[in-house]
C-alpha cells in the first residue's frame, strides 16, 4: 500500500474523477453528508458532516492520512447566492475544522476552491493574479482560500474551473450531463453565449489531484481543460458528440436569465503550472466528451 487520501465530498463530481483514476495502491476513505450508502470498489465511503468538529476530530485521531483533499461543501453558486448562512456554515466552518485538524497532525491539504474568485474581466487567470470575486459563492472560497493560507505551511490551493463528466448516481448533474438528458427527450435549451471558461473534464481533475497528492507542490494551481468555449457552444459540441439535435439548442444572453447568481464573464484559467508542476496536459472538450461517451452506461 502507498497510501491513504481523506477526501472530504467523496460523492461529488470531483470525488467520482478522483476515485475513476485511483493509482494501483493507494487508497481513498471518502466522506460525504447525506444519509445513503455508496458501494464502490475504490474507495470506502463514510457519512461524516464536517460541520461537526467532534467527528472530524474522532477521524483524524483514528487514522493517518498521506494527505487530505477537502472538495465537500455546497458548490452551486446559485443556491449560495439564496442560502448564504447555510453556506457560510457549510464552506467556512468545514473548511476550518478540516484545517485545524491537518494542522494538528501535520498532514498536508489540498484545498479544492474554485475559478469564481476571479471578477472575469481579465484572462487567462494566472495563479498569481489578485481574487475579485463577483458573486457570494466566490466570496466564501476565497475566504477559505484565505483560511487554508493562514492556518497551515503544508498545503495547495488547487481551483478546478467548470467540471463535466459522469456523477455518482447521487450526484447532482453537471453542464453536460443536464445538456446531454434535455437533448435526449427532445426539450428545447436556452444557453447563454457570453460567459466564458475552459471546462475540465472530471477524470482529467482527478489525474491532476493525484499529481498533486504525490509531488506535493504548494501554493495555488489552476486546473482547466484547453478549450475556451461559452455555454452555448459546449452545448453544440455535446450535440454533436452524442448525435442529438442541435436545433434544440438556442443561444441567449446572461439578461436571458435575470434570477440567477452574477456570473464573471471569462474567467478562462492559464493551465501552465498545471502542466509544469503535475505534469498534466489540459485536455480538449471534445476528448472528455468523446471519453464521456465510450464510458457510457446503459
Ligand atoms: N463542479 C464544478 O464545476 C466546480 C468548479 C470549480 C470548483 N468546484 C469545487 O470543487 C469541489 C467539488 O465540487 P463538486 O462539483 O464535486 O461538488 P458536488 O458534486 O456538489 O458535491 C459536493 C460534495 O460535498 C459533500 N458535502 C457537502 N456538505 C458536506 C458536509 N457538511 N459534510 C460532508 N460532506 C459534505 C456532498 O455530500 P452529499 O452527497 O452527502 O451531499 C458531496 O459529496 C467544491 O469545493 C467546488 O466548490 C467545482
């Protein structure tokens, strides 16, 4: 055995990338909220809320870890933007037991933030470029961000920019996935044509976490696929990879949508220390679809 990965949000889509491309011999216990069991042949998964302190602390004195993932928290910018106090809990308050414990121990953290700490008026994002969040969500991860800095000498801020790829069951869908079950029973979609990101397929963030786990770099790294693409035309490339009707799809602009979260315009992420220091190469939408599509189940 190599050894033995905590990631915190085991059932999310990072969790799934992380767990697809487990390295021979290492291990991950993974931990999750809710109530269900998850069976997977990867990974042991637990229900530990990481709100709770006692049950972070009671893990951590149980167990040594390699290193620690923390990805868990409420990530849709949308339910933030409305449940902010429940976020804040969820974000912060995780995020500084999952700290206090690495520090305690000496265990060193990977931090999972996000591309929304940046305002979108000047890419590619560089690690070294100043945070400008625009919406409550990209407040709370750099916060957090700010948190993991302050607390520990060992760690990495990684920040994935808009994942896709095949969920756990349980797992809420993702751009491709929810562009992918509309086009397929045949609804009409309104997707907006000026937001921009180079999306990371989940497996690609998975390769790179695990990069991260073992070379240990420290300090921030962005994690993005190589394309820069909007909404509209991930959805044009979804159709066009599973044979589905593009003429569903219909390009709007963000006014389209005038109840949702602010959203940053471009905040496409430079992938140069992503591939200097994991030795990652970003990967085209096209390839994790085409990925996405080989790997499909019934
Ligand atoms: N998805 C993206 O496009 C994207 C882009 C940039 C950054 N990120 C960041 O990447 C990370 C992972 O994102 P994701 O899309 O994989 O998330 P996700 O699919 O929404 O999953 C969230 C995970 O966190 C767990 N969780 C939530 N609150 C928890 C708590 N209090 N205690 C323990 N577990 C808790 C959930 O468990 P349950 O299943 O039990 O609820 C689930 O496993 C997040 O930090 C997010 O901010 C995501």
């Amino acid at each position: 055995m190599k050894g033995t990965v905590l990631l915190t949000g085991s059932t999310g889509l990072l969790g799934r990338g992380l767990e697809e491309t487990t390295p021979a011999g290492w291990r991950i216990l993974g931990l999750h909220q809710r109530s269900y069991a998850v069976a997977s042949p990867k990974a042991r998964h637990l229900v530990c809320d990481i709100r709770d302190k006692r049950s972070v602390d009671r893990l951590f004195a149980r167990d040594a870890f390699d290193a620690v993932i923390h990805a868990a928290g409420i990530a849709s910018v949308d339910y933030v933007e409305n449940h902010y106090a429940e976020s804040l809990e969820s974000n912060i308050v995780g995020t500084l037991n999952i700290s206090s414990a690495c520090r305690r121990t000496g265990t060193h953290l990977i931090y999972v933030s996000t591309n929304a700490v940046f305002d979108g008026a000047r890419p590619p994002y560089r690690e070294t470029d100043p945070v400008r969040p625009v919406n409550k969500y990209g407040r709370l991860k750099a916060e957090c961000e700010k948190l993991v800095s302050e607390t520990l000498t060992s760690y990495a801020i990684v920040r994935p920019i808009l994942m896709y790829g095949w969920n756990h069951v349980v797992g809420r869908p993702n751009t491709a996935t929810w562009i992918y079950d509309k086009l397929l029973r045949g609804e009409r979609i309104h997707m907006v044509d000026d937001v921009y990101e180079n999306p990371l397929f989940n497996i690609q963030c998975g390769r790179a976490l695990w990069a991260a786990v073992r070379k240990k770099p420290r300090g921030v790294i962005h994690l993005a696929g190589k394309d820069v693409v909007n909404r509209y035309q991930f959805a044009l490339k979804v159709a066009s990879v599973f044979r589905l009707d593009c003429k569903l799809v219909q390009a709007v602009g963000s006014s389209f949508f005038p109840d949702i979260a602010p959203r940053p315009k471009n905040t496409a992420l430079s992938t140069r220390r992503m591939q200097k220091d994991l030795g990652v190469a970003p990967m085209a939408l096209e390839e994790g679809l085409m990925h996405m599509k080989r790997t499909m189940k019934a």
